[in-house]
C-alpha cells in the first residue's frame, strides 16, 4: 500500500474516532431530557426508595441523599447533571416526585 494511502486511512479513522467521541458526549444533552422527565414520571407514590434507586441505577442515573431532608435527587451524571427528579420520602416511600431541568 503507497504512503499516501496510509496516511489518508490514518486520518479517516481518526475522524471517525473523534466524531464517534462527539456524538457520545454530545447525545445525553439531545435525548437526557426526555428520557428523565419520563423516569421522573415513571416513579409512583408509596413505591420503596431502594426500588427507585434500584430502577435508576439500571437508567444510568445514580442517586444522592440529602441529608436532613427526606428528599433523593436522582441525576442523569451523563449530561453533567443537567436532569434531576427530585424525589420526595416518607419513612422511605415516594410521597412525590418533581422533575427538575438545571439549566
């Protein structure tokens, strides 16, 4: 294969690579907001707090207590916690959710 060739397939990966980069940081902002509201919604009064956060482990969220308060903010850390689901407890059951965009 001649030099030139090489070098052009160097390069088209590469712009592959960085373009499939892009998209991956890129595609939690285009869809994180639908896809966590809908989570949001998706929580039920009187379900378990474990369950939820069982449930949004599997989603790809993770899950943040806040002390002194009976609230869990479930967070979409791919798309830099831009969507939350504020999720309201009593003797660790959902008694409400909000979904909350920041930003």
């Amino acid at each position: 294969m001649p030099k030139g060739m090489v070098k052009n397939a160097v390069k088209q990966l590469a712009g592959l690579f960085l373009l499939g980069i892009f998209g991956y940081t890129v595609y939690p902002f285009i869809v994180g907001d639908e896809n966590m509201e809908s989570f949001c919604t998706s929580v039920r009064a009187g379900e378990l707090m474990s369950a939820v956060s069982a449930r949004a482990t599997d989603s790809g969220y993770s899950s943040h207590g806040l002390e002194g308060q009976n609230k869990v903010l479930i967070i979409d850390s791919g798309a830099m916690a831009r969507y939350i689901c504020e999720v309201s407890l009593s003797d660790d059951k959902v008694i409400g959710t909000k979904y909350v965009p920041n930003g």
